[in-house]
C-alpha cells in the first residue's frame, strides 16, 4: 500500500494568533487522535497533498520530535474562500485497535449485462469500514461479472473480508441499465411479436 511520509513540527503554542502565523509560513496544522495521547503538529501543506488530492486510499507516516506515526486520512477542513486546507486529523494506527476507514471501490471483471448492451452505472466510489490497521487495503474488489441488465450489486452483497462494512447494506453500488438503443431494439422486438 502507498505510504506517504509527512515531516511535521510539535505545535507549542495555540489560537487565533499563532494559527494564523503559521498558515502565512504555508504550515497546516494537524491533530493526531487514537494514539497513547493526542499529538498536535504543523507541516508544509504540499507535503499534504499527496494524501489529500487523491481518491486513492493510503497510509501517512508522520515524523514529529523524533517519533513516527502510522496514519490514515480522518478529517480535513479548507477554507471557504480560497480552498487552501486549513487543517488535518489523522487516526493513528494502532495494531490491536479497530479504526474506521473510507476505501475505495474497484469494480472488477465484465458485466453480461453491458455484453448484452446495457450500461454499466456505479453508484458508490467507496465504501466505509471497521477494521484492524492490518487488514487495510488499497481498495475493496466488487466483482461485476455476473451484473445483468436492469440487476444490481448492493452494500450487502459486496466481499469485504475480516472488514465490518458500515454503510446501510440496501444501498446499491452498481447497476446495469438498459441503453437507449437495447429499449428500442426491444420494442422492435416487441412489434414483430405482435403482428405474428
């Protein structure tokens, strides 16, 4: 899995003011949670941005005072106005502690449903789950190769194993719709039938 490394600083002091001097050094600031205790920090916000502008999932390794730290992605704020990220949470991975995490979806295998003209429409990028840092993932595989046309593939019927998937099981990931051309064809289809 993809591992990006942050270099931060220990934050010392706090408020309005020192925020602000350190957003105008092009510093965010960040929270680490879930760990022995909270550790808040500053880093260069390009450093940021291979974890933030991505739908990929990955890890972050956060080096602050000497001390790494295994993260994911929790939370992140931008500012209204000029969309700069203004500040970070991570969650540390700790090895026995289950950590809830957003992966992604990567739909696998051919559809018989768009074989057979449909469309394929996917409904959900990702899915949110319940894990131990050990079993994370890039991303959760959904097999579409038996979806046909008008069928779906719901939160409950996706594979996610040693994962607790959070999001209601009803919900459809995907779904194989008929095509302008497939509906015609159909009623052509139908019509002949008819003057039989």
């Amino acid at each position: 899995m993809n591992t990006i490394t942050i270099e931060g600083q220990l934050r010392t002091e706090f408020g309005k003011k020192a925020t602000r001097q350190m957003r105008s050094q092009e510093l965010v600031p960040g929270v680490i949670y879930e760990g022995a205790q909270e550790v808040n920090f500053a880093a260069p916000a390009k450093a940021f941005k291979p974890l933030v502008y991505t739908a990929q999932f990955q890890l972050a390794e956060v080096k602050v005072d000497g001390k790494t730290y295994r993260c994911i992605l929790k939370d992140m704020q931008f500012d209204k106005v000029s969309d700069a990220l203004i500040h970070v949470d991570l969650l540390e991975l700790v090895d026995d502690k289950k950590v809830v995490a957003t992966l992604p979806l990567k739909f696998v295998g051919n559809s018989i449903g768009v074989k057979d003209g449909g469309k394929l429409v996917t409904k959900m990028k990702s899915l949110k789950v319940k894990t131990l840092p050990k079993f994370l993932k890039e991303n959760i595989e959904v097999d579409i190769t038996n979806l046909a046309v008008n069928g779906n593939i719901r939160v409950e019927d996706v594979q996610a194993d040693n994962m607790e998937i959070i999001n209601s099981p009803r919900i459809p990931v995907a779904s194989v719709v008929m095509t302008r051309q497939l509906k015609q064809e159909e009623a052509a289809a139908a019509k002949d039938e008819k003057k039989k």
